[in-house]
C-alpha cells in the first residue's frame, strides 16, 4: 500500500521512544541497581522511630527489597511492633526494628547502615519466645541472615548507656567499618561511594582529566555547526519524500527514514545552545554538593534525552541502512517485482525500529548510559570501554558487513542482468544511472562508517587502558597501590574527526535525490501548491506508471520500420495473354 510506509514511518519511532520512556519510568522506582548511584538522604517521618539517636534515613531501603513500600505502609508496619516493644524484652529492640525500616544514612558515606548481627542475634534471643507464646513466627525483614557482620562490613550498634534513649538528631551511634580495607580514588576524581571497595572513581565536571579547556571548545563549535548542517540536509531529504512520496519506492524509500534517524540523532549537538554548560546537560550532583559526569545511570532528563536521540536513532539510522541493502538484494538480485518488496514493508519498519528500541532498552536496564567529557553528549561507551565494545562497534560493524554484502550481491545481479539485455541489443543506460547513483551513496556512506569504527577502535583501546586509573582506579587497590596515577592528555583531532565522520550522514543520504526531479518537486510544492494542482491525468498516469514499473526494468526494443518496397506489380500488363505475374517486393 502506497501510504503504509508512510504511516507506519510517523507512528513507529514514537511509538517506541513513549516505550523507552515508558521503561526508564518503571526500572527507575526498583532497587536492583546500586543503591549508591540513585539513592538519597531523607529525614525520618516514622512516628516510631524520631526519638532515635539519628534522624536521616536513606531511601530506597535495601532492606525491605525490590518492593519499596509507600509511607503509609511502613507505619503500619512499624505499629505492629508497639506491643513488642512494650514488653521491654530488649533495651535496644525499638533501635533495632528502626534501624530495619529507616537505616540511618550519615552525611559522609551516603548510604544505608543498619545494625550489626550481633544485635540482631541478641534480641532474638530475648524477645522470640514472646512472640512464640502468640504463635507468630519471626519476622521476615528481622532475619539475622541479612544484616552484616560487625567484623566485614558496615553496621551499627547501639551507644552504651542510658543517653541513647533520648531524642537528638545530632548524636551519631556508633559505626565500626575497618576503613584501611576500602581504597580511595585520586584527588583529581570523584569517589561516588566511598565506603564500597569496587566503587567508581568519577570523572568531576570542572576538571579537564583528558582533555584540555581549548579542546572542548573546538569541539563545541565544530558540534554544532556540523550538527545543525546534518539537521539541515537530512531535513530536506526526508520532506523530498514527504512531498512527493509516490516518486520513491523501495529500495529507496529506506534513505528516506536513514535521514529522518540522521536529523534527530544530530539534535543532541545542538544542546549546548540552549544548555551552555556540561553541568546541565551530562552531570549529577551528590548531596555533599560534588558533581560527576553520568556514568551509569540516568538522574539527569537531559543527558537521558541526549542518551535517548543519539543511541536509538543511531541505532535505527544503522538499521535501515541493513534494510535499504537488503530491500536493493531482493529488487535486483533476486528480481523482486515493487509489489512483493513492498508487500515486505511492515516487517522491514519492524527490524528497523523495533531492534534500535530493545538495544536502547538493554542499555538502560544494564546502567551503560554515560557522558563525554569532551562534548557532554550521553551515549554508551563514552567512559565505558564494555559498553562501547558491545554496544557499538559489534553491532554497527556487524550491520556494516551485512549490508555491504547485500549490496555487492544486488549489483552482480545487476550486472549479470545487464549482460543478457546488452547481448539481445538492448539499451541498458537507464540502469546504469540508477546503480552509479547506489555505488556512490555506498562509497559515501561506508567511508563515513569505516572512519567511525576506527576512531571507535581506538577510542576502546583508550578507554580499556585508561580505565584502571579513572573509573575502576579501587578495584585495582585505589591510590595507595599506587596504580591511579594522572592520565596522559588524549589526542581531541581524533575525537573530532570521529564527531564529524558521524554528523555527515545526512550529506549522504542527501546524495539520493540530487535531481532536476527534486527541484521540480519542491517548485511544484511551494507555489503550484498554493495556486492550483497539477493536471489529474498526467499525475495519475505518472503515478500509475512509477508503481507499476520494476527497479531495473529491461528496455523495451523498438524495431525499426520497414522499408517501402522498390517495386510494385504492374495493374494492367501490356501482353497480349494478360496473366498475372509475381511482383518484385523487397
């Protein structure tokens, strides 16, 4: 159907950007990441538990699971245990049942701290045949299998002697961490939790770790003018179709959504016009006030924006190159006629937006968002060499190959093809303007690509050597082992190459229609538009005419007309016998 791709090409990549909304909305109320990274310090508003020695909780609680009970809940949670505490089974049980429901969250280490087993031990000691006397069985969150060791982690316990029971939100209980085993990052990054041994050294947002201030603002001004060209001609390439859609079938429909993916993957570039600093667009901000680049996670909505146009319309833009190479694979080399391919389209519009969206997806559920330093983009793999390994290069190199040898199986098709018609004397210069078109859309294409990858290569085999001095500086013993030592500068013309090889995709696809056709479209649609339409038959019979013909259709041959003949037989013969006699026609 003629206006099938159409609909399905407006509806699709909003259906799936509503979807990715949709799933950064529900994975971000769960507690199955680290709770360092989305956590915070709120102050209590349990009744039960505001005349306790500390008076800020950290929310989520790890200790009530992935469902995260609402207020309410948790006070009638904690108003089932008045009667227990009545009993004065323990001095320390109302301590005890808060530090479950509301750890405390300390100003320096920003996470929860619940008491030690120890003190679980004992008031199960003390108070469980109570509550065996009623037949009620211990309760689950208050299971000593679940709180730590005081010898291996951090815990608390409550001060010794009678003051603990008086309310004061600045007195502290004691912690008792063995601080000498948790390593530390270098001054010149940010230690997002301290307190855990495997935590992550962030980059800060004022700092210049590997790039210099001259550097980002080159590549500032290269962003967004070479974003705004991208948005610009891919722009114009898809309204070409939009305004004369029944002149293009597939496979040249499939350059047309290449650019609509090109022209919004491009307006990331042009965040710092409305943003000016990296600290709006790509960074979070600790409760103690120290602010990091994102790197895995999403608090901030503008680097999830950022994260959300460049990755999955990358991702789609990549996608329908595979699409546009396979469609031109069954239109010439397996000489499918326009019906059958278009017959295919919704499957097509499927792969296409319905991949870019679960890749997006995963990598928001795995936590591999993060931020460049040098341009304040949110991508994948911009810190992380993991995720740019998987995430980028694999697929795009993949979809690469694919493609390429869709295409070089399509032309020897073509070419095959074209030796019978030439050898029945037939003129094969029509398709020939139609594959030299194709071959340079390619070659311009995959030199932007082949360019792309190997700055992405090298930029992995920076990230994968750079990466125990930055983010991953503790898990190999911090700086005390002496191993997180300032990184060398990183060369930024290779960076910027990479940003400009990857915002000429819009300059290809506007290769396409680089016709006096083109121009006739858009003098047609902006003032014969406006005046009066074109005459009916003639755009009926174009229109009938253009669906109805294959890609690469064979010329018809036009023998020439017949000679007159030479001689012709006499009407009346001059003998005397009058016979008829057989002419002379040549």
């Amino acid at each position: 159907m003629p206006g099938m791709g159409l609909r399905m090409a407006s509806t699709a990549p909003i259906s799936f950007l509503f979807l990715l909304v949709s799933s950064v909305t529900a994975t971000s109320g769960e507690s199955m990441f680290k709770q360092s990274l989305k956590g915070r310090c709120q102050r209590i508003e349990i009744e039960l538990c505001k005349d306790i020695p500390y008076n800020m909780t950290f929310l989520p609680n790890p200790m009530l699971g992935h469902d995260q009970p609402n207020m309410q809940t948790l006070q009638a949670q904690t108003e089932q245990f008045k009667p227990l505490i009545k009993t004065k089974c323990h001095p320390h049980l109302q301590f005890f049942i808060c530090s479950v429901f509301a750890p405390m969250c300390p100003k320096d280490i920003p996470q929860a701290v619940t008491s030690c087993r120890s003190l679980c031990e004992q008031v199960k000691a003390d108070c469980k045949s109570i509550l065996d006397e009623f037949g009620i069985p211990w309760p689950e969150p208050l299971q000593c299998e679940r709180f730590p060791e005081q010898a291996n982690g951090l815990c608390m316990n409550p001060p010794d002697g009678p003051e603990h029971q008086k309310p004061s939100p600045v007195f502290r209980p004691s912690l008792t961490h063995h601080t000498s085993k948790v390593p530390s990052c270098p001054k010149y990054l940010v230690n997002v939790d301290p307190a855990d041994v495997n935590g992550v050294c962030a980059l800060p947002c004022d700092v210049n770790v590997f790039f210099s201030q001259d550097d980002k603002d080159v590549a500032r001004r290269v962003m967004v003018v070479m974003g705004a060209v991208n948005v610009l001609l891919a722009s114009f390439t898809f309204f070409t179709y939009l305004i004369d859609r029944h002149r293009f079938r597939f496979p040249e429909r499939c350059v047309f959504f290449m650019s609509f993916c090109m022209a919004l993957l491009a307006l990331p570039q042009l965040f710092p016009v409305i943003w000016p600093t990296v600290q709006q667009r790509a960074c979070e901000t600790m409760h103690n006030g120290n602010s990091y680049l994102t790197f895995a996670g999403y608090e901030n909505p503008r680097c999830l924006l950022s994260f959300a146009l460049s990755y999955y319309f990358g991702m789609a833009a990549s996608l329908w190159w595979l699409m546009f190479a396979f469609t031109w694979y069954l239109s010439a080399g397996r000489r499918w006629v326009p019906e059958g391919v278009e017959a295919c389209s919704p499957y097509v519009h499927l792969i296409a937006w319905g991949t870019a969206a679960l890749a997006t997806i995963v990598v928001l559920v795995m936590r591999r968002v993060d931020a460049s330093e040098l341009t304040g983009v949110c991508s994948v793999g911009q810190m992380d060499a993991e995720g740019l390994l998987f995430f980028q290069l694999l697929p795009r190199a993949l979809i690469t190959v694919m493609g390429t040898s869709f295409i070089l199986l399509g032309l020897s098709g073509v070419c095959q093809e074209g030796q019978l018609l030439r050898r029945r004397g037939m003129d094969t210069s029509k398709n020939h303007k139609l594959v030299l078109k194709l071959i340079m859309f390619c070659v311009f294409y995959l030199l932007l690509v082949g360019a792309t990858l190997v700055c992405d290569y090298l930029h992995f085999v920076d990230m994968h050597t750079l990466n125990t001095a930055t983010l991953h500086c503790k898990q190999f013993g911090g700086v005390e082992s002496g191993s997180c030592r300032q990184p060398p500068r990183l060369q930024a013309s290779r960076y910027i190459l990479s940003l400009i090889m990857s915002l000429l995709g819009g300059a290809a696809c506007s290769l396409w229609i680089l016709s006096p056709k083109t121009f006739a479209s858009w003098q047609r649609a902006i003032f014969c538009g406006m005046c009066s339409p074109a005459p009916q038959k003639t755009a009926s019979a174009s229109r009938l005419a253009s669906s109805s013909r294959p890609l690469l259709e064979p010329p018809i041959p036009v023998a020439p007309p017949p000679h007159p003949p030479t001689h012709y037989a006499p009407l009346h013969s001059t003998h005397s016998t009058h016979v008829w006699r057989p002419s002379n026609v040549v």
